[in-house]
C-alpha cells in the first residue's frame, strides 16, 4: 500500500474492517459476475468438448496440426517484429541523430519527416506501404522471404523508426548538459561528443523504453489479420484455424494467451531492466517529448 | 489527385463518422479507465486486484485480438449489435486500460507529505481529496493522458479497417475496390484525413499541457 499512501492516513481499527467487508462485498460481486458468464457460456455450448478437444486433446487428428500451425504463426510474428524492431533502431537512431545534429534549416526535413509518420495511424502506414509498393512496381523479392512480410516490416519501420528517433532525443535530453560542455570543452568536435559521450549514455537510459517498445511492434504484427495483407502470422492463423473448428471464443483465447505471456514477460523484463539501471526510464525523465510506452494496436 | 478531389464529400463523410468513434472512445474510455484507476487505488483488497488484472491482461492484448473478440466471440454468447458499437465498445475496453495507467501515475506523482500536511491541519478525507491532492493529480495526468488519446485516435483506424464502414478508412476501401481507382492517390487523402485529426489534436494539448503546467 506504499504506493497510494498519498491518498490514505494509516487505516486504524474501523478502517480495516471496513477495507475488509469492502473486499468480501466485492469478491462476491464479481464471483456472481463470473458465475454469469460461465452460466451463459455453458448455456450456449461453449463448453462442449468438441469446441476445446483440437486444443487440449493430444488424441485427436486436430491436435498437433493445430498447434503446429500456431507455431509457424508465432514464429511468423517474432520474425516481423524482429526484423521490424532491429531496422527501427538504425534507421531511429539516425533520425534521431540527424535531428539533433543538423542546423535550423537541414531538420526541417528530418522534422517534417518524424511528424509525418508519428501522426499516421500505423494501420494507414502499412496498408499505404504494400499498396503503393505495388503501385509503383516496386520488386520486394529481392529481399529473402516472401514480399507481404516486407510490406509489413517496412510500415512498422516507419512508423516505430521515428518513435526511437523521439525517444532518443528525449535520452539524450535526460543527460546533464554538463556532459556536453564537458566534451566539447576537452576539444571534441560535435560529432564526436554526441557519438562517444551522448548516445552511449542515452542507450543506457533508453534500454527500457526500447523493450516496452518491442511490446508495441509484437502488437502490431497483428494489424495484418484486419487489412488482408496475405502474411500467415500469429493471429491470421489463428482466424483461420477458428474458421475452420467453428470455435471463435476458445482459438481467440488461446491466441490472445500467447500474446499476453509474451508482452507481460517483455515488459516485466523492461520493468526489471529499468529498476537494475536504477535511473528513471526517459518516458518518466520529463523530456518535452511524452513517449506513450507501450500503446500501439 | 482527381479521386481525392472528386469524392471530397465521401472522405467528408468518412472524416465525420471517424470523428465520431472518437468521440464516444473518447468519453467512454475516460469513464472506464478512471473507474478502473479508481479500483487501483482503492483500500479495497479485491477491487485492486480485478484493476491490476484488467490492466494486465488488455495492455497486453492487441487491439485486434479485442476487437475480433467483440466481433465473433461475443455473437456466440448471443449478443449481438452492429460492428459500430463492437468496435467502439472493443477501443473502449482497448484505452481504458493506458487510460487508468495514466491516471494512477498522476496520483503517484503528487508527494505523500501533500497529503500529510493536509491532514496535519486537520482536513477530513474529502477535503484532502478534493483540495490538495486531486487538483494536483489532475494537472499531473494532463500530458500522458492526452498521449494515450491521441494514440487512441490513430487506432480508431484499426477498428475502420476492422469494417464499421462509413468513416474515413472505408472512404478509401469503397473508392480503391468498389471504384477502381488508384491506391496512391485515394490512400493519401485518407491518411491527410487521419493528419488533420491527430496533429490538430496534438496542437490542442500542447496548448492545455501549457495551461495546467505547474512549476514544482
């Protein structure tokens, strides 16, 4: 309770029981709620074993083709949102350097650039990626995997590319000026103070924000399942083999379990990572820049 | 540009029917994420662990998994309603959980000794409530709150790709599939659409972040 004690005094005696008939009260509120919904889910069939048997049941014919075709989705996303992920923080940090470098009139691009795609809902992006690729005749086969992976990848891209560039810059930003002056007062040029004192710094304190980040890309892998971009990845799988059972409630669920697993392990590990730095992450650091961790789709 | 120019009162009406899942997302998610926040901070043991539950598990959620949820899963259990109002509801449940977060974290930021002082002097629950630490928290949630909004606009895209039909995002789908035109064109007067909304609506907390700042 350390953390709301601003809004409570030191509950005493009255306070306690009042906490504790609160808390009865409520638990049975919400086990009348879920008797409910287990009520009316049972009513409606939605236990019957042949809606769950191709997911739990090894013994029927269902089972291992279900859940190897989970797999080859899983690893269809993880791949995305790692490809995604890595080329967002090169093409980010150079954004991001690019507009902390460059002179009043050089930015205006790189500005222009980073305000364009961080307005632009990530679904458009990506939609306005594969079709205008296609459009132009723009050949993505050259790249190894199939070409709907790299529309997917390209959109994420530019659109979490320019959220890293921000995030740096607000990295950046969190560092005492005097790290600066320091090193350009030692003779090193511009270039050489943001490349071996500014951002090896700023890496430290973005770490956090870049795993809450990697939350937001895995999250929106998913967007392909809505737009109809033909790339068979975690949730598109998972529509499909529903489809097939006729068991939308029990594949959604499962297939919302292993995004759940994964985000709450990748963002305990930012939380973990960010308490071991022992430095306030840059999302709490007050850059003028306010970086919504972990959002997305 | 033509099909853009052209069919100005399409994308008009799509820019207006956008604006308008907005709007309830808007209220809605702010009416749920505050109770959910409230159920947080609350002395009451079981109340706090349903907010932390929700807040887990929708966080953690991609808003398409919410959104297919509402649309197929719920039909099975016999409630049935128009994907407007399945989408809507889903961006709702989707907010609410950054929206709560945002919340608490302005509750977090005001000091505990504010909230001592004012008991020190004698003030009951309410007033320290309602006079010192609120107005405080308030203030706090400003900036991260009209972040997760204005991430909450550009997702109301995803719940037009979704199929509600009729706002901006199905101006673009009638005209490039029912219509034949080109993708390039008709996409970017969609995604100006989407432009207007989300940097005006960045302008505009700019502008409130600038009122309600409080120098500590």
């Amino acid at each position: 309770m350390s953390q709301t004690s601003v809004l409570y005094d030191a509950p005493g005696p009255r306070a306690v029981r009042r906490a504790r008939v609160g808390t009865a009260v409520a638990l049975l509120a919400f086990l009348g709620l879920g008797v409910l919904v287990v009520l009316r889910l049972a009513d409606r069939g939605q236990f019957d074993a042949e809606l769950w048997n191709p997911w739990f049941n090894p013994s029927t014919d269902t089972f291992s083709q279900v859940w190897e075709l989970v797999g080859k989705g899983l690893a269809a996303t993880l791949i995305a949102a790692a490809l995604a992920i890595v080329l967002s923080l090169v093409v980010g940090v150079l954004l991001g350097v690019a507009r902390m470098m460059l002179g009043r009139v050089l930015r205006v691009p790189v500005v222009a650039w980073i305000e364009l795609f961080r307005g632009l809902p990530v679904v458009v992006t990506i939609v306005f990626v594969w079709r205008a690729l296609v459009e132009l005749g723009i050949d993505v086969s050259v790249l190894p995997g199939e070409p709907a992976l790299w529309y997917l990848v390209i959109g994420l891209t530019l659109y979490n590319s320019v959220i890293i560039a921000e995030i740096l810059r607000a990295g950046v930003g969190s560092l005492p000026s005097g790290q600066r002056e320091a090193a350009l007062a030692v003779g090193l040029t511009n270039g050489q103070a943001m490349r071996s004192i500014l951002l090896p710094q700023a890496f430290r304190v973005m770490l956090p924000a870049l795993i809450s980040q990697l939350v937001v890309v895995l999250k929106d892998t998913s967007l392909v399942a809505v737009i109809g971009l033909g790339y068979l990845e975690l949730l598109r799988r998972g529509n499909l083999i529903s489809q097939s059972l006729d068991n939308p409630i029990q594949s959604l669920l499962i297939i919302g379990t292993i995004f759940i697993v994964i985000n709450y392990a990748l963002s305990k590990l930012a939380e973990y990572v960010e308490r071991r730095m022992g430095r306030a992450s840059v999302s709490s650091a007050g850059g003028d820049e306010q970086v919504p961790a972990g959002q997305g789709a | 540009m033509e099909p853009v120019l052209d069919n100005l009162d399409l994308y008009w009406e799509g820019f207006l029917r956008s604006l308008s899942i907005i709007g309830w997302s808007l209220v809605g998610s702010l009416l749920l994420g505050t109770l959910i926040a409230a159920f947080r901070v609350s002395p009451v043991a079981s109340l706090r662990a349903f907010g932390s539950a929700w807040v887990t598990v929708v966080r953690n959620c991609p808003l398409t998994i919410v959104l297919f949820f509402m649309a197929f899963g719920l039909p099975e259990l016999g409630i049935n309603t128009s994907f407007y109002v399945f989408g809507v509801a889903g961006l709702i449940i989707y907010t609410s959980a950054f929206v709560c977060e945002a919340i608490r974290s302005g509750i977090n930021s005001v000091s505990a000794g504010q909230a001592e002082a004012a008991r020190a002097i004698g003030l009951p629950f309410t007033q320290t409530l309602t006079q010192v630490v609120l107005p405080q928290a308030l203030r706090a949630t400003v900036p991260p709150l009209g972040s997760v909004q204005i991430a909450m606009f550009k997702n109301s895209a995803v719940v037009g790709a979704f199929g509600v039909g009729g706002d901006l995002w199905s101006a673009g789908q009638t005209l490039t599939s029912a219509r034949g035109f080109a993708y390039i064109p008709v996409l970017t007067g969609v995604a100006i659409g989407y432009l207007v909304i989300t940097l005006s609506a960045g302008a505009l907390l700019a502008v409130i972040e600038r009122k309600v700042a409080i120098a500590r």
